[in-house]
C-alpha cells in the first residue's frame, strides 16, 4: 500500500470519530433544549466547532479522493497532507478564542442548521470512503473462479522431442483444491478490470499452460512446464519478439502461468496473451496479471509450441 492510501485509512478512521462527536454533540443539545440551561453544557459549542471543523476537513479529504481520478499520486498525497494540517490549525484557533454562548442558538436557528449539515456532512463522507475502499467491480468477468477436481486422461499422453511423458488432465467439477491455478483467492484480479482484454470466454478444457502447449485440449500441471522448456530447445532471451512464451514464476522459482508474446509496440510496450486459469484469455501487459511478476521470456526454434499428443497404445516406450 503506497503512502496516499495509508493516509487515507487513517482519515477513515478519524471520519470515525468524527462522526461519533457529531452524535453525541447532536444528543447534548437535544437533551439541553428539553431540560434547560446548564453550566456543564458550555463546552458543547466549542467541541461542535470541533467537531464540524474535523467533518470539514475530512470532506476535503474525500473532494481530493475524487480529484485524485483526474490528479497523479503525488498531488493527492501532497493536498491531502495539507488538507489535514491547515484544517488541524484552523481548529485549534478556532477552540482557543471562539465563545460562542448557547444564547445564539436560540437567536439564530441558522446555528442549528449548521450543527445538523455537520453530522450529514459526516454520513455522506462515509458513502465516499466506503465506495473507496470497495469499490464496484467494473467487470466482474475477472474474478477469477479457481477450479478443483480433476483426473488424468489415460488415454493419450503429450510427448516432449526428447520422448519424455506429460500427463494431461481434464477438469471435472469445480471447487476450490487445484494445483492447475495459483491466482490468489483475494479478488486481486479485479485490479486488473481496465488494463486488459479480453479475447476469448471462459473455458474448463484447459488452463494457461495446456493453452500455450497443447492447443488449448486439456490441462498440464505446472511442473511438465518446465520439462517442455527443458526438452523442446526454449532459451532464455533478453529480448521479447512475438512468438516467444512468457513464464511466470513465484518467489521460489516455481512456475505459476504461461503465456505467449503477441506483439512489441514501436515504444517498447510488449503485448502478451494468455489464458487466465480456465477463464478467458487476455491480452495484457507482462505486469498486469494476479500471478507474479517474476518473469522471463523463452524461445525456441520449433515452429510451434505445440508438445504432441499421442494415444497411449502407440508410445514408443513405456510409461
């Protein structure tokens, strides 16, 4: 989480409190108007300045939230800093010479209007932070489901150049235990709604790899991926040029997605496309995916990705 958004939890946080000031000024003058004049009650006008004060600033704060669509990040961190600090000062002025009697409460009903615009102020900015911090899903096609049960096809196998033995998998039913998708279960994909797009629907008969390596027919598990690699002549290159895969790997090298360069834009920007678990397929940025961000480019001098599929009865060795 950068800067900005940590100041702007710890601004829903003083919403918060805000609006609980505002409750309890809003009770006190209630309860002072149905039993009478008290001394006890003369710091009310000075905590509702208070209070009205905070509502105001953190009103401000959700006017940057909204500016900030327009804005880089740097101006809102900046505003809303100085939004908090002005407004801060302002109200400790404001406490330290402001006597407002309860006599001009009774003399200008405006007062009260003012004191209930306050707590509303103060809802309202609630709808905003709240919209904030779970906003609505723009495309919710990039949720991506995780699929579960799975079982080996027996009756073909895919076949590396080197002759070794892929098992391939078709799914089953869906559930929430799969080795085949690692994209984490925390809606971070949703990250993603408007910087991708989408090229075909969502599909159970493969998932990234099978898509890359086997034409899309079944499911490869993560591990064979690097068998491919290792059998079927790719290299590590520096330089993506369309045509080449793109494997992603975790913090521990394990391979967690594979996909394929489309294209390099005169600017550099390298266009990649891939299947996202047994969703749809994307084309993307090689950044813009929920998997990892580790990655490299492999390529081969085959004329396609495509590993062999073969029936079980004609292998030419066994299992």
């Amino acid at each position: 989480m950068n800067s900005s958004n940590e100041l702007f939890e710890v601004s829903y946080t003083f919403w918060l409190m805000v609006f609980t000031f505002s409750l309890c000024v809003s009770i006190g003058y209630v309860l002072r108007f149905l039993f009478g004049k008290s001394e006890r009650f003369v710091l009310w006008s000075r905590v509702t300045a208070f209070a009205a004060a905070l509502t105001l600033c953190l009103l401000a704060v959700d006017g940057l939230n909204i500016a900030h669509r327009e804005l880089g990040a740097r101006y809102r961190l900046a505003g809303t800093v100085a939004v908090i600090a002005t407004t801060a000062w302002l109200t400790w002025l404001h406490l330290k010479h402001s006597k407002t009697p309860w006599e001009l409460f009774r003399r200008r009903p405006i007062s009260w209007f003012l004191l209930a615009s306050s707590v509303a102020m103060a809802i309202w900015s609630s709808f905003q932070f709240e919209g904030r911090l779970e906003p609505p899903s723009r495309k919710p096609f990039l949720v991506v489901s995780t699929p579960g049960k799975r079982s080996q096809v027996h009756e073909f196998v895919a076949l590396t150049d080197r002759n070794h033995l892929i098992k391939v998998y078709r799914m089953d039913q869906v559930d929430s235990d799969s080795e085949f998708v690692n994209i984490p279960e925390d809606g971070r994909s949703l990250e993603y709604s408007g910087t991708v797009i989408q090229r075909a629907a969502a599909g159970p008969l493969a998932n990234c790899h099978g898509w890359v390596f086997l034409d899309g027919q079944y499911l490869i598990s993560n591990e064979a991926v690097q068998r491919i690699l290792d059998d079927n002549g790719y290299e590590v290159v520096e330089e993506a040029m369309a045509g080449d895969v793109i494997v992603y790997r975790d913090n521990d090298r394990n391979i967690v997605h594979s996909g394929v360069v489309r294209g390099v834009l005169d600017d550099g920007t390298i266009i990649i496309e891939s299947k996202w678990g047994t969703e749809g397929v994307f084309l993307h940025n090689p950044l813009d995916t929920p998997y990892s961000t580790l990655f490299e480019y492999y390529r081969s001098t085959r004329p396609t990705h495509r590993v062999n599929i073969v029936p079980v009865d004609e292998l030419p060795m066994d299992e």
